[in-house]
C-alpha cells in the first residue's frame, strides 16, 4: 500500500502544511494541490462540496505529492465510509463531543476487528494500491476536531479511544462555545488557554495535534506553539485575498492624464 506522507513528515521532526479545498472542482482543485502542500483536504462540512465532487478532487490532488484527505460534514458512517474508498488517506470529523462519538468515528472508519467499516475500497485501491485493505487501518488518519467545552470537558476520554491519531482544532467554533466573537485567530486567554490544553494532552498521548488557522502568520505562531498540523484558510479565499490584493495594487495607481478608463 502506499505510504502515508504526513506520517513520515511527523516521524522526520517536521511540521505538515495543510491545504482546505473548499471549490467544488477538480480543475481548481489540481492547479491548487500542485503548490506544495503536504496535504490537502476536501471539505464537505462548510461550502458546495457534495460526494460526487469530492471524489473528482481527490483525484485531482492524487496527481501530485500532497495526501488527499476530507472532513466529513458529520460523524455519519456511510458518507465516511464512501470518502475513504474514493481514496482519502485522512478523515476529519467535526464536532466530537464524547468518547461515544470518538468510538463510533473510529469504527466506521476501521475494518475489522478494528472497527466495522465495510469492504469495497474501489477507488482506494487505484490510488493506494492492491494490498490496501492490509494496511489501511495504519496508514489512514483519523482526526477529531475539538471545538467545543462538551469535548473539552470529555478530552481525556476522547483522547483514550484506540486507533485515533489526533485532534484538529476549530478556533472559531470553539471560541463560540466558550462565549467568544468565532475567530481563526483567537486572542482571548480563555480560548487560547484552551487550544494549550488539547495541544498538550492530545501530544501526551503520541498523537497528531492539529488546527485551522487565518493565514502564514497565524500558522507560524501555531507551529512555534508545538502544532504539528496546519491549515492556511481555503483555496476560495485565498484566490479572493490574491484578487483583491491585484486590483487594489492597480487601482491604487493614478490613471495616466488623458488615458480612458473602461
């Protein structure tokens, strides 16, 4: 089966930068996987991205280095099943509250005796190679996003369920949760004090700590932190910060006497 990337990035000392596509379009989705991310990640939580277009971007990405990977929109099994047969290596699940939840992500996501994730790795295979089902259970990643006070509340029993490989934080839902103004860039000790904590239990246990993050800046100070994992914003906004920021430099030029403006 092939390797796992982001496993041997970790193993290495290094830190993973996660791409977030969030355009529901292969074309899109291929020129943005070719700029060097470590990971991608299709994302059918927030946005247009439904199934069908899912699996034509994880066949976009799969044409570069970057691992494919998806969060799910919710802890539902058939939908995290049929990703990881169209071949995402890495699944993230919102809004993990329990250890109940944590277990029954896990499981769907397994095979047997690990879980009881049904066999039909179609896409998978192609991707992965014929001995996938042999070693899908190592190389697949397994993410719980920790974005609420039930979960932190619940953090050390989430974090004991066997065959999970880390937490990926949701700032600005967590910070909702705790009574803060939703931010991928929090500045309440509360919330930050917060982020700490699952940073340093989730790393207590050998597992991977993730977070979504606003931009380089952002990303930096979390990786300084001891995050090992991040996302810079989407591929949506980024190509509308890049836009912008095109236009505003052009517009910011004074038009040359006499020339017209169309």
């Amino acid at each position: 089966m092939r390797r796992n990337a982001i496993k041997k990035i970790l193993a290495d000392g290094g830190r993973v930068v996660n791409g977030w596509a969030a355009i529901p379009n292969s074309y899109a989705t291929e020129v943005y996987a070719h700029q060097g991310w470590d990971s991608v990640t299709v994302d059918l939580q927030h946005g247009p991205v439904g199934y069908q277009a899912a699996v034509t971007m994880l066949q976009a990405i799969s044409t570069t280095g970057a691992v494919p990977m998806a969060r799910v929109p919710w802890n539902e099994p058939s939908l995290i099943m049929k990703l990881l047969d169209a071949g995402a290596y890495g699944l993230i699940c919102p809004m993990i509250n329990t250890k109940a939840e944590a277990e029954a992500f896990v499981a769907a996501a397994r095979y047997a005796p690990l879980g009881n994730r049904s066999f039909g790795p179609n896409r998978a295979v192609q991707y992965g190679g014929a001995d996938y089902w042999q070693h899908a259970n190592e190389e697949i990643l397994l993410f719980a996003m920790i974005e609420t006070t039930k979960a932190l509340a619940n953090l050390d029993d989430i974090l004991s369920v066997a065959s999970l490989n880390g937490t990926y934080i949701g700032p600005s839902d967590l910070s909702l949760s705790m009574g803060f103004t939703p931010t991928l860039d929090p500045s309440d000790q509360e919330v930050l004090a917060a982020m700490e904590t699952i940073r340093k239990k989730t790393q207590a246990r050998g597992l991977i700590a993730g977070v979504h993050t606003d931009s380089p800046k952002t990303a930096l100070r979390r990786y300084a932190e001891g995050f090992q994992l991040c996302t810079i914003l989407n591929d949506a906004r980024l190509m509308a910060n890049a836009a912008a920021a095109a236009v505003r430099e052009v517009k910011s030029q004074p038009t040359a006497e006499g020339a017209k403006s169309y």
